[in-house]
C-alpha cells in the first residue's frame, strides 16, 4: 500500500503514519518530494484492512493499493525520476550518458588505451572487468586484482568513474576499494544473496537483466535492493535469448527499455553489444536504444578486437566508437509518418550535444 501525504502534511503527522505503518506489520519506506511525502508499506505478514484506516489520519490525503509485486521499484512510490550519481556522473538526468570500455582487462597497455581513446570520444564512464564469469571454465577469467588496480589508475588519469562486475559477495568489499559503480552481470541477476549484500553497500549498482529474466523478474532483483536499502540502481537491458539466428549473441529488447521506464522510476541503460554480439548493428541499435527512452548506453571498446581475449566480435575498435559517438550527436528524424519527417523532436541530450527522438 501507499499512503500518499497531503500537501503540507507536517514532520509529525508523517512520523504518526510511519509509526502506524510499523504497527500494522509492515516496513515503512518514505520518499519526500519537493511538495508532499509518499509513505510505502511493504511486507506481507501485516493487516491490509488497518492501513487502509489510514486515511483517517491527520495529514494523509489517501492510501492507494501498489498494483504491481516490485513495489519500492515501482513509479507509485516515487515521484519523478531517480538519478544515480556515479562519480559525479548523474544517470536518469537531462543527458544521455556512455559506459565505455573493454570487456576484460587484459594489460595496462590495453586499458590504457581504450581509456584515453573513450574519454577523448565523449564516454562518461569507463567499464572494464576484473573477474570474468565465462561460459567454459578454460576461457580467460580475468586478472583479479591486478585489474581492479589498473582501473583506479586509469580512472586518476582521464577522470572517468569505474564500472567493473562484482560476481561474488565476498568480493564486495575488495572492488568497492577500487570501482565506482558495481555491475550485476546477467549471471547473476538472480543471485539473492549477492543482491541482499549489494543492498548493504554505499555503492551505485548496475543491474542487468538476466538473458531469459522476463520485465518482471528483473524489476523484481531490483526490488532487493531497494528493499535492502541501497536506492542507487540503474537497469541495463543487454538482451535476451530468443530464436534468432542472426544475431551472435541476443536479440536488444528495446521495448523493455520503454516498457521497464514506464513501470518504474529507475533509470533504464541498454548494452547494444551484449544485446547484439555484432559491431556492425551497434550503432543504428544505440540509436534506436537513446530514441525509445534510454537514460545511457554500455559499449564495448577494445584497441584490437582481433586479439580480444574475450568478446573481440562485438567490441569496437577505438575509431570506430569515436564515430559512433559523433553518430550519436546527429539528428535522429522522425520515422512515425506524423508531421514533417525532416523535423527531428528533440529529445534527450548526450554530453552537451542535441540528441533527437522519433
């Protein structure tokens, strides 16, 4: 349920109704807006018939029933839009923000080089992996440490925030010393125990959807770390499995992108690399990802994909995300047939620069 406060309600008529909410059997989660306060009450153990009592109390305008199972998660219990601040880089806000870099490290020449390619192309963040969930257990892993200590370096010299997989929750602490924002990977989207330590951390933490997670699922993973008290989350949509053939590694769900913005108030990413396996439709698909709606994207860069240890066929090479990105800037026109299809409606914006949406 969510007890929505009147306009003007006072701090003690909304300590009254947490206190009740409490005494009801639930667990009290406020959201303050800049006019009232919303109030949610999640549990399942307490009495439905006592909250919706509720509305008789001093300063509550009305108490309405969370119409969906991800109820912290959910746009009912948050007003606006929420921004995740990595770094001092703000995701969900008014600019499209890029995640760039390679899929592991592999050496300080590699990362160095992708970092500084990135950067001077306009990425906002820089990724790379330290430890590596692979498929068959003789495949490169990654380089542990060594890796997470070349990406702090690489973050003191361009300035770009870290994004690095955390795959373990014994792992927490270590990466949490050296990244800025701990990834989810799609593995491990319903990991329950790595989500309720997650949910513990002062770290942002990036949730990807699982390749055969529906919408629900994944919104569901984010509800336990909001439950757990961690209210920094941005979604990735990376792509699901499906019969497609062509592409080499998933199909890019771009209507969960819009379907996952609409039911909640979290910002939404996609990672048209993972959500492809093919550098040749990356760019018209991170078009198509910032002009349904999404708040960012996630690229895999690499300086020579042919010799990639991992992931080489949908990395790009540094020239060719430099033009992506200027890609990015131009003009995305109308396709809809609704008024002058030369007429672009603006839309987000990415690092200062217009991006239109159709």
């Amino acid at each position: 349920m969510v007890i929505n406060m009147a306009a003007g309600a006072s701090e003690a008529e909304l300590q009254h109704v947490i206190e009740r909410v409490k005494e009801c059997g639930f667990t009290p989660h406020v959201t303050r807006g800049s006019e009232r306060a919303i109030v949610a009450a999640v549990g399942s153990g307490g009495s439905r018939a006592a909250l919706e009592a509720l509305r008789a109390a001093p300063g509550v305008e009305d108490v309405v029933p969370i119409a969906h199972p991800f109820k912290l998660v959910s746009r009912q219990t948050h007003t606006g839009r929420t921004q995740v601040d990595v770094g001092g880089v703000i995701i969900g806000g008014a600019e499209a923000v890029v995640i760039a870099g390679p899929c592991s490290v592999e050496s300080r020449e590699q990362l160095f080089a992708t970092a500084r390619g990135v950067k001077a192309a306009g990425a906002s963040l820089l990724r790379g992996g330290a430890y590596k969930p692979r498929t068959s257990p003789y495949d490169f892993q990654g380089l542990g440490v060594e890796a997470l200590k070349l990406l702090r370096e690489a973050r003191e010299e361009t300035g770009l925030p870290v994004v690095t997989e955390v795959m373990s929750t014994n792992d927490i602490p270590l990466i949490s010393e050296y990244a800025d924002m701990l990834q989810v990977g799609a593995r491990n989207m319903q990991n329950y125990d790595l989500l309720r330590q997650l949910a513990k951390s002062e770290k942002p933490v990036l949730l990807k959807r699982g390749p055969s997670a529906t919408i629900k699922e994944w919104l569901l993973a984010a509800e336990y770390l909001l439950a757990g008290g961690n209210a920094n989350v941005v979604l990735c949509e990376r792509g699901i499995k499906t019969f497609e053939t062509e592409m080499l590694r998933n199909t890019l769900d771009l209507a969960a992108v819009a379907l996952a913005r609409e039911l909640s108030h979290l910002p939404v990413i996609a990672d048209p690399s993972h959500g492809t396996g093919r550098r040749d439709v990356i760019a018209p698909a991170s078009r198509a990802a910032l002009a349904i709606g999404a708040d960012g994207l996630m690229i895999e860069v690499h300086p020579c994909p042919e010799r990639a240890l991992s992931d080489g066929a949908q990395s790009l090479k540094l020239q060719e995300f430099a033009n992506l990105m200027d890609g990015l800037r131009t003009p995305i026109r109308s396709v809809a047939g609704v008024g002058n299809p030369d007429a672009p409606v603006k839309g987000q914006r990415l690092n200062g620069d217009s991006v239109y949406s159709v």
